[in-house]
C-alpha cells in the first residue's frame, strides 16, 4: 500500500544535486487510482503518476524537474468526483516538510488550493497560482505558456 511506499529508508524525497529543479504542486484531494491508493488513505505527498490526467498536464507544464504532489484534503477520496474537507494544518505540515527537502517552486493549482493555502499560512517566496490541471479550460496555448512560465520562474530560483 502507500503508506509502506512512503516508509522506504532515508531516500530524500525531493532530489539534491541535480540540475533539475524540485517543484511541488498543491491540488485539492486524490482519488484512489488503479490500486495505488483507495478511499480513506492518509497520503501526505507522493509523485503523481504520468497516465493520470492532471499528472499528465503537470509533467507538461514542469518538464523534466522533479514533481511531488500534496493534496488539500487529507484523506483520499473514492473517485474523482469526490471531494475531501480542506484542512489547512494538514497542508501547513507537508508544505514546512516539503520546503526542508529542498523544493524549488510551488504550484498552487485551482481554487480550493489557494483558499486551504491562504489559511495554513504557509510562505514561500516561489509561488505560482495556476488552474486545477484537470480544469477544462487548459488549451495546448495555454499549458506551452505556463511551461514557459515556470521555466521562467525557476530561471530565477535555481
């Protein structure tokens, strides 16, 4: 299950020493996902896979840096249309982790992500709010602009 998946030794979750850059996306809930998680999973970040939707659209708008996901909503959730309560400590928690491991850029993707974010209280000085990967308004312009977007951004911080 995950959880022993996120319980393997002293492997840093973002990488060092590499010229990728370390970003982290903050959506708003996981749904369990071809057996790699189920309804009721505690999953404080994880590395979202390609073949998902949203996973797809991120690796696009990220390249080839390195992308863990956290969620706004603690528990996992039984399918994409379900939604999780926001818990702002939650986020506060993996964020402060996430930030010691090195993280580069943070993506705040859709509204709920930016309201759970704005009520941890979380800081951090490389930040983009964009839309929910998932959200139907992305047109191939619009996702070839933010990938230039955040290369612009990491341009800067890296």
């Amino acid at each position: 299950m995950v959880g022993q998946f996120l319980k393997l030794p002293c492997q840093p979750y973002l990488r060092e020493g590499t010229a990728l850059a370390n970003i982290v996306a903050l959506l708003e809930s996981m749904w369990g996902w071809r057996g790699y998680s189920e309804k009721g999973d505690v999953v404080p970040f994880f590395r979202i896979s390609p073949d998902n939707f949203s996973g797809r659209r991120l690796y696009r708008i990220c390249g080839d840096h390195n992308l863990l996901v956290t969620n706004s909503c603690r528990e996992c959730q039984a399918s994409a249309n379900d939604h999780g309560t926001p818990d702002p400590q939650w986020v506060l928690k993996n964020l402060t982790f996430l930030k010691d491991q090195k993280m580069d850029l943070l993506l705040v993707c859709g509204r709920v992500a930016k309201e759970t974010y704005e009520k941890s209280g979380f800081t951090f000085p490389q930040v983009l709010f964009i839309d929910h990967p998932a959200a139907r308004r992305w047109s191939n312009a619009s996702l070839d602009a933010m990938a230039a977007r955040v290369a612009e951004q990491l341009a800067v911080c890296v």
